[in-house]
C-alpha cells in the first residue's frame, strides 16, 4: 500500500515535470539551443498565474490560458529581437546567452516580486480523495491532467497540422526545409513562443501545488534538462513518460532516504548522464 | 523553339574571394530538357546555387522574363523554379507522405495538392506503398524518387534535379530517366545536372558542358555525342586510329 502510495505520488508529480520539460525538449530539438533560461520562464508563469489569482480573482486552471498567451508572446519577442542571434550557433554562445538571460530574469523576478514564497491556494487545495486506501491531492490530479493535456495537444500540433510538420522539418533538415519555402526565423520564433507557454503553463501548475520564488528556476531548469534527455527530443510523449520516471524516482527517494534527497535523485542523474552519454547528451538534436 | 524559360548571361560566382564561376551563359527554352554535365568540381552544383539565389553572383539571370538579381531564395521558390538537390535531401524522421507534403508547404490549393499527390503516386507508385515509411528507410532509389516527388509537389515550372543518378543502381537510373521524360510530357521543363552524360545525354534535348567554371561546349545531345573531344573526356570512348 505504501509502494502504491508512492507510485501515485510519483506519477502526480512526475507529469507535471514532463510538462516543464516539454518546452525545453522542443526548444532543444528544433532551434539546438539548450535553454539555461528554461526554468527561469516556468517562474515567470507561476507569478503570471499567481497574480491573476490573487489580484484578479481568476481560478489558477482557467488563468493557465491567460498566463500562455502571454508567456507565447514574451517568447515569441525574446527569439525574434534576442535568440535568433544564437539560433544554431555554437552550443557555448547558447550556454552563455541563456545563462545570462536566466540570470536577467531571476533578478528582475526578486525586484520586482520580492523573495517571499508564494502559494497559489484555491479553496480546494488541500482537497483529497481516497480510493481504496491512497489519498490522492486533488490540486494535483487536476495538474496531472492539465500537463497531459497539453502534452497530448503538442503531439498533435506537431503531427497533424502544417505548422508542426514545419517545425519538425526545420529540425531534421534545415536545408531543405529552406529549399521548400520554409522561412526559419518567424518558425523558431513561433516555437520558442509555443515553448515559452508550456513553461508558463508547468509554473502556473507547480505553484498550485509547491512554492514559487524567484530562484526557483535553476532546479527546474535541471530537472528539464535531465527528463528531456531521458524522453528525446522528438516525441512529446516520451518526454512525459521521462517525466514520470523522474516524478517516481523522486517521490521514492524523498520517502526512504528523506525529503530533502528529492532534488539530489535529478542532479545525481544528471551527473550521471553527463559522465556516462556526454556527447549523447549534448548534441542529441 | 520556344520562349526562354530560363535564361543566363555572364554569370560568375565564387566563395568568398575564390572565383568558382566565369562568365556562364546558358539558356532552357519551356518544355525542354536541357543537361549540365561535367566532372567533380567543375562548379554545377554552384551554378544552381547562383540560380536559386542561395550565392550571391554577378551577371544576369532571368526566369520567364522576371530577372531573379534581387530576389530571396523564397521568392525564387514561389515563382516555380524548384530544385531536387544534390544528396536528396529528406527530412529523415519524416513519413514519405510528409515529405511530400513539405514540398507542398507554400500551396494553398487543396484541389491541386490533391491533383499534385496523384500525379506524384502515379508517376511512383513504390511511393504509394510506403508513404508511411520513414524516409530515412528507404532504399537509395526510392529516397531519390521521394526527393523527386517532393519537388513535384510545389507544382514546378522549372525542376532543376543535381546528380539524380548519384550512387544508383542502372536499372533505376532508367526508370528515373523514364520518368524525367513522362514530366517533361506533362509541361514541366527540366534542367538536369549529372556526372553520368550516358544517362543524361540520353534523355535530354541540348546539353551543356562545364569545365573548370566555364562552359566550353554547347549544343544537341546527339551533336555534343558525337564531338570527338567530349566523348573521349566524358564517354569514356577512344576515337580508333
Ligand atoms: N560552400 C563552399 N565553400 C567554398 N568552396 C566551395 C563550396 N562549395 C563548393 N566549393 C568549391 O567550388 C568548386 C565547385 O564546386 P561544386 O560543388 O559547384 O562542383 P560540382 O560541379 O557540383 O561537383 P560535383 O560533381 O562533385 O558535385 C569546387 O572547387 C569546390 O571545392
Ligand atoms: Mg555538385
């Protein structure tokens, strides 16, 4: 019974890491800029969710579009105005621009929101369910099925519209996709947005169920870098199902070695797969 | 014959400050299909960047009368000259049908992408049976048809294939051969560039030569193979006596 408690855990939190890991594996794949700023944007969404909730009185669920739309048009401008300068280049230019961005927005976040933990709490909150002896938080099964909603709609974006195919394109052949009429820079514009609103949409959910801070950003940013190596770069499913392995693997650790060895279980990993696979891991796309 | 679809006058281009081509002119009249052959590094490949505005060159090119000096590689796209390029090219991971699809990208007929999909599965019907495949997992063959294909989809007026015969076995050189002359029938014209001249001397209606950045020959397929020079460099033909 405890092991299933765990699973369930696991599994809860472990969509919702494959949803923050989505946007930095399509930003990976397609404009082969690993996004240091990643986690940093999932802050910015959780804010976003957080004020629309508290100022506004909006449900956080049904300010996630809000916070989105807004997230996809704050991307979109980074890479066409910033980003699109380091599209493709070398892997350390995308390090240092990236770093330096999540540095930028760390900073304004803490000027401009103060370093004070904040905590999206609807009324049902701390409303559970209990089936057949595992309690099951209903903030975040809710998350759960939001995040593999929206996995499930990037699959299809990406597989059965034309915008998806281009965007696949681009980052299989650049070339050729040129060759046939595909204009790059409005395509890793529109993309580093779509991935700009999935980050929004992973911290309007984390903060439903954890805390928000300014520096929140760095472990999430590595906790995504790990799952989207684990799940691949090219399908957004696996990228979930990394996810998952990441949400058990943590929820196990936190119960037999302590809470605070949650976070060691990601960068333990990371470590690993930097050791173990490093040209894998750097130069998956 | 009739008007010139394609048309270059004193065209030179080169990378960076090495010049590769020299005054090239050169000319394909609608409904032909017209060859550019030569050997390795001769500068076909950069010829047909020139054309496709992808290298910036000097001189005039102009394609149904619009010159193309100032246009984006797009726009060069959107007017009709389509290329299967050296090394086909696929997007790997991609289904066959989505191959396609890409050549289609610009188009917003779906009547004609439809008209487009036929015409492409009947011409290669091998296409067909494995639209869901991978393109990466096709044979070399069926990868240049796939690449062919895709440039059909974008309804070319002028299809302009590099080294179609690059690496295949002959038999399906002569059933691309084959196909490149049903195309033709169907109004699109051809500029076809090959290191193979048996192959593309077979097919096509004037061929042009190509050394070292210069086209030192021109003229009829069946003149150019009977040039005593051209066949000894290209034919692999020793002239007796
Ligand atoms: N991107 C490039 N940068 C610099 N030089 C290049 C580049 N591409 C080709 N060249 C040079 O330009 C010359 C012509 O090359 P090009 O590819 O046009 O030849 P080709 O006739 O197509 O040869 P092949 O039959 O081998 O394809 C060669 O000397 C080549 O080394
Ligand atoms: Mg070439």
């Amino acid at each position: 019974m405890l092991f299933a408690q765990i699973l369930v855990n696991g599994v809860l939190l472990g969509g919702l890491y494959g949803l923050m890991a989505l946007g930095m594996a399509l930003v990976w794949g397609v404009l082969n800029i690993v996004n240091l700023a990643h986690g940093a944007l999932i802050m910015l969404g959780g804010y976003a969710v957080y004020f629309l909730f508290t100022g506004a009185g909006i449900d956080p669920f049904a300010a996630l579009p809000m916070a989105m739309t807004g997230m996809f048009c704050f991307g979109y401008l980074l890479q066409r105005l910033l980003l699109n300068l380091i599209v493709r280049s070398a892997l350390l230019n995308t390090l240092l621009i990236s770093f330096g961005l999540d540095v930028v927005l760390t900073y304004v976040a803490q000027w401009a929101f103060t370093a004070d933990f904040r905590a999206i709490n609807p009324s049902y909150a701390g409303a559970n369910i209990t089936l057949a002896g595992i309690t099951v938080p209903l903030a975040r099964l809710a998350a759960f099925a939001v995040a593999l909603l929206l996995a499930g709609l990037l699959w299809l974006l990406l597989n059965r519209t034309r915008l998806g195919r281009a965007i696949r394109a681009t980052a299989q052949n650049l070339v050729a996709a040129r060759l046939y009429g595909v204009e790059p820079r409005q395509l890793y514009a529109v993309t580093f947005g779509i991935g700009a609103a999935l980050a929004g949409a992973a911290g309007g959910l984390y903060g439903v169920v954890a805390q928000i801070t300014p520096y929140v950003g760095t472990s999430l940013t590595a906790k995504s870098f790990v799952i989207a190596i684990i799940g691949g770069l090219d399908n957004p499913l696996s990228v979930v199902l990394g996810g998952l392995v990441i949400g058990i693997a943590e929820s196990a650790a936190s119960l037999y070695l302590g809470p605070t060895y949650a976070d060691v279980i990601s960068f333990g990993l990371l470590v690993l797969i930097l050791v173990a696979r490093p040209a894998r891991s750097l130069r998956m796309a | 014959m009739n008007a010139k679809l394609l048309e270059i006058e004193g065209l030179s281009a080169g990378y960076g400050a090495v010049p590769v081509l020299r005054g090239i002119a050169l000319h394909v009249a609608a409904g032909e299909i017209v060859t550019l052959v030569g050997s390795n590094g001769a500068g076909k490949t950069t010829l047909l960047r020139a054309i496709s505005r992808t290298l910036a060159s000097r001189g005039r090119i102009r394609f149904d009368g619009r010159d193309l000096g100032a246009l984006s590689p797009e726009a060069v796209f959107a007017l009709g000259l389509v290329q299967v390029p050296e090394g086909r090219q696929l997007f790997a991971r991609m289904s066959v049908e989505e191959n396609l699809q890409m050549g289609a990208y610009l188009r917003r007929d779906a009547a004609g992408i439809a008209r487009s999909f036929e015409r492409v599965y009947r011409l290669f019907p091998v296409l067909f049976e494995r639209r869901r495949q991978k393109a990466g997992s096709l044979s070399g063959g069926e990868q240049q048809m796939c690449a062919m294909g895709r440039a059909l989809m974008a309804a070319p007026r002028l299809l302009v294939v590099d080294e179609m015969s690059l690496g295949l076995a002959p038999v399906v050189v002569d059933q691309l051969l084959g196909v490149l002359a049903e195309i033709r029938g169907e109004g699109v014209t051809i500029l076809l560039v090959e290191q193979d001249v048996f192959a593309a001397f077979s097919v096509a209606d004037r061929g042009y030569v190509l050394e070292t950045g210069r086209i030192v020959r021109e003229g009829k397929v069946s003149e150019l193979a009977a040039d005593p020079e051209v066949r000894r460099a290209y034919l692999g033909v020793a002239e007796a006596g």
